[in-house]
C-alpha cells in the first residue's frame, strides 16, 4: 500500500511541517503538478519571499511548467513584492 501526500499534509500539524511533507513528495515526483502549485503555496504562506523567487526561476526553465502553474507562480511573486520577478514569469 502506497502513502499519498494528503494522508500526510493531513497529519501535519502547521505549515511548516506541511512544507516538509511537500519538498519530500517532490524528491518521488517532481514534475507532478498538484505538489508543485501546494510548494508554491506554503513558500507564501510562511513568508518566505525568497524562496518563492527561486522557485520560480526554476519553473522558467522548466519544460514540464504548464500556464496555470506559471500565472500562479506569478502572482504569488507580484504578492510577495518581487513584481520584477513577476513581469519575467508572467512573460
């Protein structure tokens, strides 16, 4: 039986433990686009400008980033305060 990410971000006690949760599902399955976008999310929510600014530059370059996922990317730069960074993702 195989453990899927919900089970786990459902037991975590905070965001923070959330983010580890997340970062660990991405070393199985980097390019999957839920835990993407859920990464994105927590970086915001814990007010962690930087790390949502590189995030992003990696996404730029990645071939597998859908639309979505880059306009997400975007705004969340744009409420970060990074709007330089945000005008680059948005294209």
């Amino acid at each position: 039986m195989s453990a899927q990410p919900q089970e786990f971000l459902g037991a975590a006690a905070n965001d923070q433990d959330r983010l580890t949760v997340v970062r660990r599902f991405l070393e199985l399955a980097p390019h999957d686009s839920r835990l993407r976008r859920q990464l994105l999310a927590l970086l915001e929510a814990l007010n962690l400008p930087a790390e949502v600014i590189e995030l992003s530059r990696q996404l730029r370059s990645d071939p597998f980033a859908d639309a979505l996922w880059l306009a997400d990317a975007a705004s969340a730069l744009h409420r970060v305060g990074a709007d330089l960074e945000a005008h680059r993702t948005f294209g």
